[in-house]
C-alpha cells in the first residue's frame, strides 16, 4: 500500500481496489472464444474434464498453478499473470467477506492488547 502524507490512503490510485472482481477464468474463457477454440478442444489437449475446465473458466473453481501451466502451454498465455490475478481475486473475496472482515476486526484487536 503506498501512503501519501495528509492524503486518504483509499484515494491513492495505486492503493484502489476494483469494484468488480475478475477471475482469470474470464480473461481465459474471452481468449479462446476470440480464437475459435471451444472448452471441449482445450480440456481434450491438456488431459482436463471439460467440467473441471468450464469450472474455471465460470470462476466456480480456482486457477491452479498446474492448470495455469497446462493453459500456458497449450495456448501461449504466461501463467504468472493468470496465477497472479487468482490471488487478488482471493484477497479481494475475503476482504469483502463481511463474516471474515469481522473475524479480522477481532483478531487485530486481541494482538493489540500484548
């Protein structure tokens, strides 16, 4: 997080979070409907079910790092970025999990008090 003296930190361009969440799955799923390559053909030629594949390509299942390899390989697009996108997509689900924001709250608060 960058700090700005006197500036709110939520109001640093590099310090904001994007109101809508993207799962690498989408960025996955736009590519290959841009090249003409159905989910049954890519889950085929990496050894995947295709229902694993639309799992993650509907963001209902995570990126692994052995499936973002596979894709990199198959289609040329670097698994880092992919693997990099899936953390912030987790990140950014628990901070806005209500249930776990509270728990955090609390957690501060007991390490607070040592």
């Amino acid at each position: 997080m960058v700090h700005v003296e006197g500036i709110d930190d939520k109001m640093v361009a590099n310090n904001l979070e994007p109101f809508y969440l993207t799962h690498p799955g989408e960025v996955i799923k736009d590519e290959l409907e841009y090249r003409g390559i159905s989910q049954r053909r890519l889950a085929s030629e990496i050894g995947v079910p295709v229902s694993q594949l639309n799992e993650v390509l509907n963001g209902k299942r995570a990126l692994s790092t052995e499936m973002a390899l596979l894709i990199e390989k198959a289609l040329g697009i670097d698994a880092t970025p992919l693997l990099t996108m899936q953390m912030e997509y987790n990140l950014l689900s628990a901070k806005r999990n209500k249930t776990f924001s509270e728990r955090l709250k609390d957690i501060r608060k007991i390490a607070a008090v040592f």
